[in-house]
C-alpha cells in the first residue's frame, strides 16, 4: 500500500474549515458534511469550475448542508482536532486513490470533492444528490479536468528510463542532457502560461522519482 500523498495547502485549509465548522455547530467529530462545507468556504481550481457548470453556488451548497445537519449549542474551542467519522475517513482514502489515479503529486480541492462523491452513504454526497446533482457526471468531468492535458502526455512520453552510465553530455533519451533539452522545451513553449509551466515541471519530477524508483529497484 503506498504512503498517503501530501495535502496540498488549499486541502489543509480545508481540514481546518471542516474542524471549525463542526465545533460551531457543537459536534465532537468531523463528517463528510463538515468537509463539504469546508470545501465550499475557500473551493478553487477545477472543483469550483464543476460546481459551477452544473449551475451550483457554493451558497446554496452550504445552505442545503446546514438543512441536513444539527446545531447543537455548546462551547466552541478551535484549537482542539476533532476524530474524523469512518466515512469521512473512507472520503479523504478516497480522495488519495483519486489523485495515485491521476498521477497528481499531492491530494487538492478537486480529489476532496472526487472522495466526498464517492462516499455516497455520507450526508455530503445526499446534499449534492438532492441539488440535483448526478454524481457519476460530476466525477467524470472533474477527472477529465484534473488528468494530464495532452500536450503533458507527450511530453511524458518523450522520456525513457535513464541509462544510469550515461553523462551529462549524453543526448540519449532519458540522459540528463536529454532532461534539459526538454525543461528547455517546456520553457519556449509559446503562449505557456506561468501556472501550466509549473504543472509541467511537476509532472516532469514526478517521472524522474519514477524512474529512480525503477532504477535503484525500489517496490
């Protein structure tokens, strides 16, 4: 079983909105309707876009959520770490799947909404069940946002396992210089915008730890 991957700043902030909601509403546990509305305070990226195209606030989100959840009056103490419950457990594996799936480096915004939709027993899948939501059409269009673009693809492609006796002068595929020659390529792009430049780079890292991995015969 590989280690669970790093959450990505957006996600942590997410897990902190889902504690401070769930201590608001006086509850002692963090479920899947606090992750949703932690998810609707501070949503970006492409979980936001989804939500959006299938005519979705995160207002009225939040609101449908707080119909399907009790208040409970009592003292609000943020800084205590509520338990997960075991469906919000199972949301947040989920979301790791989903993003091991997609060949993403950490778990974000879109992989959290990907669990949530998963775990249909959970209160947050019924709330965007009853907005109306058809959950396999979410998930299809946010995993075709999150995979790989194309032009990713190829550029994966263009990389072999090294030749762990190659130099740096080498132009072989999958030599050093040959890495290079493709960040290089990656830079010149034209019309590349910053963000998908570091999106890039990132899926570039993520092959050469792969590749190390192969070569030093890791599991």
């Amino acid at each position: 079983m590989p280690q669970p991957l790093p959450l990505a700043p957006e996600t942590e902030r997410i897990m902190s909105f889902a504690n401070e909601e769930a201590q608001r509403l006086g509850h002692e546990y963090i479920g899947t309707e606090h992750l949703l509305m932690g998810l609707t305070t501070i949503l970006t990226g492409p979980a936001l876009k989804i939500i959006t195209k299938h005519g979705l606030t995160l207002a009225r989100i939040h609101t449908e959520t707080m119909k399907c959840v009790q208040c409970f009056t009592g003292t609000v103490t943020v800084d205590v770490q509520l338990p997960l419950t075991p469906r919000a457990q199972k949301a947040l594996v989920y979301a790791d799947e989903e993003a091991y799936a997609l060949g993403h480096m950490h778990v974000g915004s879109g992989h959290i909404l990907l669990g949530l939709l998963r775990e249909q027993e959970g209160i947050a899948a019924q709330v965007l069940m009853n907005l109306g939501l058809k959950l396999e059409d979410v998930r299809a269009d946010l995993l075709a946002d999150l995979a790989p673009k194309e032009e990713d693809r190829v550029l994966i492609g263009m990389l072999a396992i090294p030749d762990p006796n190659a130099s740096p002068t080498d132009d072989c595929p999958g030599s050093p210089h040959d890495h290079l020659k493709i960040m290089k390529a990656m830079i010149d792009a034209p019309g590349i915008t910053d963000e998908a430049l570091v999106e890039r780079f990132k899926l570039l890292v993520q092959q050469l730890r792969i590749m190390h991995a192969c070569l030093i015969g890791a599991p």
